[in-house]
C-alpha cells in the first residue's frame, strides 16, 4: 500500500504540474498573440514612416528648386533695381546741370538788362526791381518745370522699386 499510495502521490503531483504547465502554456499563448498584433502594427507603422519620409524628400527637393528660383528672380529684379538707381542718378546730374545753367543765364541776363537805357532815380530802381521780378519769376518757372520733371521720374522709380520690394517680401515669405 505505501509503493501504491506513493505512485498515487507522484501521480498527483505529476497531474497538478501538467495542469500548471497548461495554464502557464496559455498565458504565454496570448502573451504571444499580443507581441504578433503589435508586429503587424509596428510594420504598419514603419511603411507609413518610409511613405512620409520619400514625401518629405520630394518636398525638400522642391523647395531647394523653389529657393533656387527666387534667388534667381530676386538676383534679376535687383540687378533691375539697381539700374533704375543709376539711371535716377544719371538724370538728377543731369536735372542739377540743367539748373546750374539756367542760374548761369539768369545771372549773366541780370547785368545786360541793367545796362540799357539810362532811366533816372526811383524809376530806375523800379524798372531793374521789375525786370529782376520777371527774371526771376521766369527763372522760378523753369527750375519748377524741370523739378517737377524729375520729381515724376523719381516717383515713377520709387514706385517700381516699391513693388520690386514687395515682390521679394512676397516672394520671401
């Protein structure tokens, strides 16, 4: 009885470890189940990830052709720019060389109108006060024709500079 109810004993504890070693068998198969459904998660996560990134690598390729561009435009409207500048200088020497005669000759038209007919005391002093008015009256006219000349050509610059400007602030943001 004692080899009987020590094979009964073995038995038992054989049978209680087979049960244990099942139980354990399951946990582990979920366990196992679960680590599968993440690996199918994490390769789609991957796929995504390589998708965005060739996105991303063709958006900075075009972004480098973008820059490119601008810079390009940006070189040509400056080069422009700087054109119009010197052209504006050009015609302002100009416009001062203009003026600088135009005193000349008011100032040379002075002596020889005063040096005409004898005319005596006050009435002498009107007549040259009146000749110098319309003198300088004529004088005042052409320095206003010419400055407004160049006054609407300096507007006109500005203004294209102005939008050359905005264009590249435009362009830059």
């Amino acid at each position: 009885m004692s080899s009987l109810s020590l094979g009964f004993i073995v038995e038992g504890l054989v049978t209680i470890l087979l049960v244990l070693t099942i139980g354990y068998c399951v946990v582990l198969n979920r366990r196992l189940k679960g680590l599968h459904a993440d690996e199918e998660v994490l390769k789609a996560t991957i796929s995504e990830l390589l998708t965005a990134t060739e996105i991303a690598e063709r958006a900075i390729v075009g972004l480098k052709a973008t820059a490119s561009e601008c810079d390009r435009a940006l070189g040509e409207r400056f080069a422009e720019a700087e054109r119009v500048s010197s052209q504006i200088d050009a015609r302002l020497a100009d416009g001062e060389a203009v003026l600088r005669r135009i005193s000349e000759i008011a100032h040379a038209a002075r002596p020889a109108s005063q040096g005409g007919e004898p005319v005596h005391g006050s009435e002498a002093a009107s007549a040259r006060g009146q000749a110098a008015s319309r003198r300088d009256a004529v004088a005042r006219r052409e320095h206003v024709a010419a400055n407004s000349d160049l006054r609407q050509e300096l507007e006109a610059a500005s203004a294209r500079l102005k939008e050359l400007r905005g264009n590249r602030e435009g362009r830059a943001a």
